[in-house]
C-alpha cells in the first residue's frame, strides 16, 4: 500500500506559517516591509489586543491589479525575483513569496487594493486559504490589509502567545526596526484607538529622535556622535554615543541596505572600539548602517531574514571598528595637547598632602587560641576546628556555613567593601554589597508573592517619563511595583507620577530604580509574572542594599553574614556574581 501523499495546500500553508509567522509581530514585519516595497511614502499601523483580534496595515504605494491581489495570496508568487540569479541582486525587503500565503493561513485577511490607473480597485476576503469572496470596490490608491484572529484556526499556536503587554513590546520593537531604517517615510502606530506613535518623514537623526526621545528631557541624539567612512567595500555611517553617556540599557541597531540585522560579531567590533573607556556593566548605544553591494551579501539564510551573511566579514570587521575609534577619537575623548606650549597640558601636579592609603583595623593582640568576647579557644589546636565550614569549596554544596559558627567566629571590614572571617582552610571574604543584594533579594521576593511591602509616602511626588515601549513594559509591571510598595499613577501616555517608595529606597530617588528595573525586565528577558518579579526584586534590592565604602559595625556584620548562610543559596547573587570567596591557606603561604 502507498504510503507517501501530497499534502493539501492549506496544511502546506499552515507549515510554512509555522516559521514565517510565529507571533503578531512577524505579521507586521511581513506587512509593513510590503508596503515599502511597493512605493508607500505614508503607513498607518492598526492594532487591536496586541494584534491578535486585528492588525491592520493601510499603505499609499502603488496598489494592485485585480489579478495581482489573487496571486499575491498564492504560495511563492512574488515581484521581487523572477530566478535564482536574483537572489544575489537583492534591493527589496520581501523576495520569498511566502508571507501573504502564510498569514491568510492562519487568520481571516481582508484587503483592498488599487492602482493609480484604476478606476475601481479590488476586495479580497480570504479565511484560512479558502477565498471567501473578490469583487470590485471604491477604495483609495494603495492596500488595506486587515489581518483578523491569528491562529483563529490553530488554536495550539494561539495558546502560546504571550501576554498582551509583551506582544505589544514585540510589535513595538519590530516596528522600530522598520521605522529606524525609513526615516522618509511617515509612520503611525495605533493600539486599541490609542495613536502610541505619530512619526513625520525626516532624517535618520530626527528619526531616532522621535522614537527614543522626549520634549520633556534633554535632546537623545545629543550624546551621540556621527561616524562616517565610505571604502570600496562598504560604506558605514549611523551615531554612536559617547563614552561618557553611556548606560547599563543599550539600544544597539545594525541595519544593511535598508534591512535591519543581529550581527554578533559586528557588536563585537563595536565594543572593541569601546574598549577602555566604559565600566564593566555599561554598553554602547549606536545606530549603524551599511551599504554594500548585493552581491556581497547572503539575506537567505534564515526566516526572519535578519541573520546575514557577509563575504568579507573579517574586512568590515576591521572597517567598523576602525571607523566608531575614530569618531571617538575625534568628538569624545581627551583634547589635544600642544606639546610645544606647555600650558596646553593641564596635569594635576603632586602636593604637599600625603597619599590617603585604606586602613585597616588591626588588633595587635588579638589571638585567636585565647579567650576574646566571651569565645574560649584552646591553649594549641582549636578543638572541632577542622570541621568548621566544611565543604567550603563546594560551590553547590548546601551548608557551607552554619548558623551557629557565624555566632562564634571572629569578624573584620576590610576597605569598606569585604567582610572576612577565618575557617579551617584559610580566610573567607564576603561582598557586603552583594551579600546584602542576596539577603534584600529573598526578602522583596516574598513580600511581591504575598503583596506585603510597606510603603513610604514622597514629600514632593516625582515624574518617570519613558518612551512608548517602556510606557507599555511598566503598566505589564504596575501591579506588582504597587505590591512591593510604588505609590504610581499614570500622569500622561508617555508619563507617570511616583507619589511612595517602599520602605527601604525612601533615601533615594525612585526614579533609577524604576528604570533599572524596566531595563533588567527588558535586557533579560521576563514573559511570566514569576520571571518580572525576580527581575523587580533583584532591581529593588542591588538599589537598597549597602552601599560600598559604608563602614559595619560588628554586629551588623554579624547579622548580615547569619542573615546570608540562612538562604538556601548564598554563593552567588541572583543574577550570577560572586558573594563569596576563600583564599586557602596554601595561597596564604606561597606568599610567604
């Protein structure tokens, strides 16, 4: 019996939808890239419930034919390439002929359409492949796609769309990858009748401008400088920001030929050029755009079309770095010296003040074999001393400490940083900041699970004004910052009032706290209410806790370290850094 058979287009269809379309933003990628391929100068994007009851995507390009409109739904019917040879000639944003065919798949399509030479333009329905109707129509120069109930039809895929508040975040962030790179075109974006962005044609910096900045704050592309360099082989030019603007959240675009791309090696690059000139936590924004022959570049690799393959990445490796050093060089750093004018150079000079060097406190007499503080120890050998924080060199050994030692062992603070603690294999040092993190960490976690955490009214309320995607990312977090102890209320679309703090931040300005918070949520990735509480309660807690250079007395030394080993792990922080390290009595002695 035969067994092999020839699936029904719309199964074939609904596979093919797997990888094209995977989320509402993929639909609006499809879409929006269309339209610019068809001419548009103006597109309004219209989106309701995050784009799974509509997505609507209305463009002024040059329409269709009544003829088009029907093939444009069929399986690899498309006007960008006609053979294989045009693969590598590429200038459009679509090419495969598979995005209309795959979103009509999986939801209910309707467009309109018509050409300029038109009298009359075309209505086409079509529910999950099958061709409801297609009759003449009044419509407007251009397409009207109206995208309804994604995955009305494979309600499995539709189970396992996120929250509306990050569907829109990747709607959002898909559309920035868009608007960034046609800056000429005008662009408006619409969420259940709300207008979240009105974007007027302009240049590449007005552009960022618009999506990243605020009338309400300094000018954004202000802390950028521009980069420019035109070879042979590829031209780059965008804005990268000065060292000293750095931030721990970064916007990174790379674009090529008008496309936006992840390019790691590239980032790379970037950060190379960097090198020396920001802290450790900190990452360069930049917005940087190649343009390279076709040929020299490989756009099919991939579904999304934003992982690209360069002939010469090596070479443009080079290029790029050498091109953001030298914009660097030449706005941000250090200003030139005159050598041959001696007052040119502004060195500090040294003074008569000696050199302030850390100081440690140290008990000359101290002995640990003999009574101190009400400890006994034995004349020679501490007795039980070997078994004294056993397994200390297991990293993923439980009860490495124990209560009951921490009560009985001596404590030092070194450089308002460590605290140290003697064991039977040599000295243990604990950061107090991160140690602090890990403690404040379990306790926020707890009070946003009960929705217990205190609050503490602000004397004079503070305003937190962010751009439309974080706008979107906070009201997703509102109910648990109101939980741990946020008094806010939204002031504006693109503001909030904070009116409380909890408790333990009411020495600081909440206003870094709450973007810490947005950014780790973004930066990390949090698509379950379990997942953004852990990114809020670490935020709240690397805020609150004890800062470094702040001298402990022992008791609250003490108390920090039996508040530590009481957690079920303690050796690092939540996010991965190290609390606690030993240096053993063997390294101790090769010192000496």
């Amino acid at each position: 019996m035969d067994v092999i058979h020839l699936l029904p287009d719309s199964v074939a269809n609904q596979i093919a939808a797997g990888e094209v379309i995977q989320r509402p933003a993929s639909c609006l990628k499809e879409l929006v890239e269309n339209s610019l391929d068809a001419g548009a100068t103006r597109i309004q994007v219209i989106v309701r419930d995050a784009g799974r009851t509509l997505l609507q995507v209305i463009d002024d390009g040059k329409g269709m034919s009544e003829t088009d409109a029907r093939l444009a739904f069929e399986r690899h019917a498309t006007s960008k390439i006609r053979e294989a040879q045009d693969l590598f000639t590429l200038r459009t944003m679509g090419f495969r002929g598979e995005a209309l065919p795959s979103i009509c798949a999986v939801s209910q399509v309707e467009m309109t359409t018509r050409r300029a030479e038109d009298e009359t333009g075309t209505l086409l329905e079509i529910h999950g492949s099958d061709v409801i109707r297609q009759e003449p129509c009044v419509c407007p120069v251009g397409t009207n796609i109206k995208v309804s109930n994604l995955f009305f039809n494979v309600p499995v895929r539709r189970k396992f769309l996120k929250t509306d508040q990050t569907e829109l975040r990747n709607l959002l962030t898909e559309f920035y990858h868009i608007v960034l790179v046609y800056p000429k075109v005008t662009f408006t974006f619409v969420h259940n009748d709300e207008i979240l962005l009105e974007l007027p044609s302009g240049t590449e910096k007005q552009r960022i401008e618009a999506v990243f900045g605020n009338p309400k704050r300094n000018v954004y592309t202000s802390a950028f400088v521009d980069i420019n360099t035109v070879t042979e082989m590829v031209s780059i030019h965008g804005f990268v920001i000065k060292p000293e603007n750095a931030t721990r959240k970064a916007e990174q675009y790379f674009f090529v030929n008008g496309r936006y791309m992840r390019h790691p090696y590239f980032l790379k690059a970037v950060q190379t050029a960097y090198s020396g000139m920001l802290t450790a936590d900190y990452q360069p924004s930049f917005f940087i755009y190649f343009d390279i022959s076709p040929e020299a570049i490989d756009v099919n690799i991939h579904p999304t079309k934003t992982e690209i393959k360069f002939a010469d990445e090596q070479s443009i490796f080079q290029i790029l770095m050498a091109s953001v050093r030298e914009a660097l060089g030449k706005f941000t750093l250090a200003p030139t010296i005159d050598f041959d004018n001696p007052s040119s150079i502004d060195i500090p000079l040294p003074t008569d003040r000696p050199v302030e060097r850390p100081r440690v406190a140290v008990d000359p007499n101290y002995n640990p074999f003999h009574t101190r503080s009400n400890v006994v120890y034995p004349d020679r050998a501490p007795r039980g001393w070997e078994s004294l924080y056993e397994g200390l060199k297991t990293e993923e050994e439980p009860g490495i400490l124990r209560h009951e030692e921490v009560e009985n062992c001596p404590l030092w603070q070194y450089d308002g940083r460590y605290i140290l603690l003697p064991s039977a294999e040599g000295l243990v040092l604990i950061n107090q900041h991160r140690a602090h993190t890990a403690v404040l960490y379990q306790q926020f976690l707890n009070q946003l699970v009960e929705s217990r955490g205190a609050m503490q009214q602000l004397l004079f309320p503070e305003v937190l004004v962010l751009p439309q995607d974080e706008m979107v990312l906070l009201s997703q977090l509102i109910e648990d910052l109101r939980a741990i102890g946020f008094d806010i209320e939204q002031l504006s679309p693109d503001s909030y009032s904070v009116q409380g703090v909890p408790a333990q931040l009411v020495e600081q300005s909440p206003l870094p706290v709450l973007k810490q918070i947005l950014a780790a949520v973004r930066e990390r990735g949090a698509d379950t209410r379990r997942e953004w509480q852990e990114q809020i309660a670490l935020g709240l807690a690397q805020s609150a806790a004890v800062p470094y250079g702040k001298t402990l007395t022992e008791p609250e030394m003490r108390d920090l370290v039996t508040r530590l080993v009481a957690l079920p792990r303690y050796r690092r922080t939540p996010d991965g850094k190290t609390i606690l390290s030993l240096l053993t009595d063997e390294e101790i002695g090769r010192r000496f």
